[in-house]
C-alpha cells in the first residue's frame, strides 16, 4: 500500500486481487475486514473492492480521516453515518446497517450524538443489515 500524494490528499492506492487500484477516500462508505484482507465499501454503484491489507493496517492509514471502528470486523466513515438503530445496535450508512458491538456501542453513540446524529425507531425495510450471524 502506497499513499499517493496528490492535490487533495484523499486517494490512497492499493493492492486488490485485480491488481493495483487508487481509492478517494472520500467515497468510502465503511470497511469489512476478513483476516489478511478487507473489503472497502464505496458510494456509487455499490462497489465493493477487496484489498490485500487487515483492517487495523487499513484503520492506521485512515486514523487522521473521521473513521471509526465500532466492531473487530468493521470500520465506518462517520461523516456517512445517517442514523444509529438502538434496537439492533447498528450504524445506518447508505442503505446498510452495519453492526456495532457491544464493547464499542457506548462510545459509539456518544460519538454519533456529538455528532448530532439521531436513532430512528423502525428499521427501513430497504436497508441491508450486515449483522454478522
């Protein structure tokens, strides 16, 4: 992984299993992380690309953006987070809903309600819950 140095700062290149790829750092929706690889979540057309990084390699290089690991397995932007689902303990971004643990809720919300980001009551039906079973 290189972090490239252009005008704006916000594109980082990585190694995926297609081979090399730059990254704005600024459509990153949130991060899935399966041991020596993660999946980025970008805004558009639903992508999803896989890079040859752990999440807490991928969570130093983001640590001066606003991302924010609210499970093992999952970092998000805050700046995308819509709204927080009390019931389930998730985070809703873009139409997923992506799981908080237990350990890192309460920090979590405060976080989100610093943020004034607030819960919602019923669950969009629409909304892809990316609770891990």
């Amino acid at each position: 992984m290189k972090n490239e140095d252009d005008t704006s700062g916000k594109r980082l290149r990585f190694h995926s299993h297609n081979g090399p790829i730059s990254i704005d750092i600024d459509r990153i929706l949130f991060l899935k992380g399966y041991r020596s690889y993660t999946e980025v979540y970008l805004e558009g057309e639903n992508t999803v690309v896989s890079v040859t990084h752990n999440l807490n390699f991928m969570e130093t290089v983001l640590k001066d953006e606003f991302f924010l690991r609210c499970h093992k397995s999952w970092l998000v932007s805050v700046q995308r987070i819509i709204s927080f689902y009390l019931k389930e303990r998730l985070v809703i971004i873009a139409g997923y809903g992506v799981p908080v643990s237990r350990r890192k809720w309460k920090n979590t919300i405060s976080i989100l309600c610093d943020r004034g980001i607030k819960s919602v009551k019923i669950i969009n039906p629409g909304i892809k819950n990316l609770r891990l079973t």
